[in-house]
C-alpha cells in the first residue's frame, strides 16, 4: 500500500503576496482604464448613431412635404375646374359609329 505524505505545508502568506503583489494591481488598474476607454467609446458612437437617425428622420419628413407641395400644386393646375375657363362648346347631338356585325373579332 502507497501513502502519499506531502511534507510541505501551505504559505497562505505566499498566496496572499502572490494576489497582492504589485503586477496585479498595475494588471487590474490597467483593466480599469480599458474599462473605461471602451466605455467612452461606446457612448460616444451610440451618440453619433442617434444623432444622424435623427437628421435622417427629419430630411426624410422634409422631402415628404415637398412632395406634398409639389403635388398639390401639380394637381390644382392641372384640375378639371380648368375646363370650366376654357372656351369650349356645348355638345348638343351625338353620332355613334354603327358596325355591320355584332362581332368585332373572328377567326
């Protein structure tokens, strides 16, 4: 039978230097300052994003009235009150074209 005897025993102070030691604080301020950076980034973009759907938005509402404009205008000169200032005359009679036969098309 084997019996594993470890002799060594545990530093818990060489665990506590090893976490605390200087390189994890420069590791975790630096993680810190990306953090932060990425941050700033993000919420400037988001910004930039916002912002330019909003222009789009309001030229897009822009155009949507101009053409509104531009067809109410075609359509007020173009209108069937204009028949009413011309000059035409009053129909009286009517002349139909009679066909011979009551077919138009054939085989």
């Amino acid at each position: 039978m084997k019996v594993l005897v470890l002799n060594k025993k545990t530093d818990s102070s060489f665990i506590v230097k090893g976490l605390l030691s200087d390189r994890f604080y420069k590791i975790g301020f630096f993680m810190v300052i990306l953090m932060t950076g990425l941050y700033v980034f993000q919420v400037t973009e988001m910004t930039k994003t916002t912002y330019a759907i909003n222009d789009y938005n309001s030229e897009i509402s822009r155009s949507l009235e101009a053409i509104r404009t531009q067809e109410y205008s075609y359509l007020s000169t173009n209108s069937f009150s204009r028949v009413a200032e011309a000059n035409f005359e009053k129909v009286e009679s009517f002349k139909y074209v009679e066909l011979p036969e009551t077919q138009i098309a054939a085989r």
